[in-house]
C-alpha cells in the first residue's frame, strides 16, 4: 500500500499534492490551448464578417471552460471516492488493520485542490500576461506568446483596442486567469457533492432491499 501520509512529512505531502493538481491541469490547458488556437484563426474572418468573427471566437472560449468544468467535475468526484477509501484505511488503522491497496493521500478531496488545479491551468496566462503588459509591442515575445499559448485571455482584450477603441493595457489579460480558477474550483466541489449524493442513494437502496429481505424470510 501507498505509505500513509501520516508517515511522511507535511513538506513532502505538499508536494505530492502541488504534483496531483498540477498533473490534473494538464488536460484542461490543452483544451485552451486548441480552442486558442481555433480562436486565433477566428479572428482572419473580420475581414469577412465581424458578427461571424465574434460568434465564432465566443463559442471558442465556451468551448474550453466547458471542457475545464468537465474535467474538473470528474476529478471533484474521482478524488471524493480517494477520499473516502482513506477514510476506511485510517479507520482501520486504529484497529491496528492494516488495509491493502494502492491508495494515494494526495488525491483525496480536499475543497481547496480545484481551485489550485485553476491556478495551474491559467500560469501561461500569468507568465506571458507578465511579460505582455511589460512590452507591449505587437511583434514582443511576451504577447506573440500569449497569443499563442494563452489566447483565450489576450483575444477578448485586443478586442477592446481594435474594435473599441480604447487604449487597454495587456496586463488587462492577467485578471482573465480567474476564468479557470472559479470553473475549476466550483465544478470540482460539485462533482465531489454529486457523487457524495450518488452514494448516499446506493447506499439506501442497499439498505433498503436488505430491509425488504429480511421481511421476507419473516
């Protein structure tokens, strides 16, 4: 079995974690990351149709927050049944049982973990943002990178300075990165509550028709 997280160090139970949320954010930033790049080549149909352009480019960036709630809503519920798994090994512990398994401490349910999963999706938008807002030039490595990597966040703010008029500086783009933080966040604890939901109703059924049994023999 896995070495129980009371055996090892805080410092290193931290870092197990920082790496299970880390390795759970990978999928969603792919997801951005195609959908920038979809919205990237969105945005050659200005020319044609502004409206289209606009659509096209809105559905783009849905398309990946709705991958990142999807995820993050199997992860809430994947890390709940972690959760309650370590809950049956340490209950046995204490009866000196030692359970067998490959149980992981670092993936069970923790309310705060989605929101770090968030964080970690939006780090491109935070480093590049960084750099973007700091040379602003069009042709900088810092926003030519944004774009690329993270264009979902720098897209929308161009807009405001193209289309509207303004003069928005990039670092604009930094506060884009809550995007992922809150669909991250809020999905994985309602998956974690859904399938908590999905459990206590099993567990009635059972209960039920062991209920209904025992009748029966009566």
């Amino acid at each position: 079995m896995e070495q129980n997280a009371k055996n090892i160090s805080k410092w290193r139970a931290f870092w197990r974690i920082q790496k299970e949320c880390l390795r759970r954010a990978i999928t969603p930033y792919m997801m951005y990351l195609i959908m920038s790049m979809l919205l990237l080549v969105c945005q050659a149909l200005a020319s044609v149709s502004l409206p289209l352009m606009f659509v096209l480019s809105v559905i783009c960036i849905l398309g990946g927050i709705a991958y990142n709630a999807h995820l993050c809503f199997l992860t809430g519920q994947k890390h709940l049944d972690a959760y309650i798994a370590g809950e049956l090994h340490r209950k046995n512990e204490l009866f000196g049982i030692h359970s067998g398994g490959d149980h992981r401490p670092e993936r069970e349910y923790r309310p705060y973990k989605g929101f770090v999963i968030g964080f970690y999706v939006g780090i491109p938008v935070l480093l590049f943002g960084i750099l973007a807002g700091a040379f602003p030039a069009l042709e900088g490595p810092g926003l030519l990178a944004l774009i690329m990597f993270a264009g979902w966040a720098i897209i929308p703010v161009r807009w405001l300075n193209i289309y509207g008029g303004l003069n928005v500086s990039n670092f604009l783009s930094l506060v884009m990165i809550v995007i992922p933080v809150i669909i991250s966040g809020v999905f994985y604890i309602v998956g974690a509550q859904v399938q908590a939901k999905k459990r206590s109703e099993r567990e009635e059924r059972m209960e039920e028709a062991k209920n209904t049994g025992k009748k029966g023999k009566k």
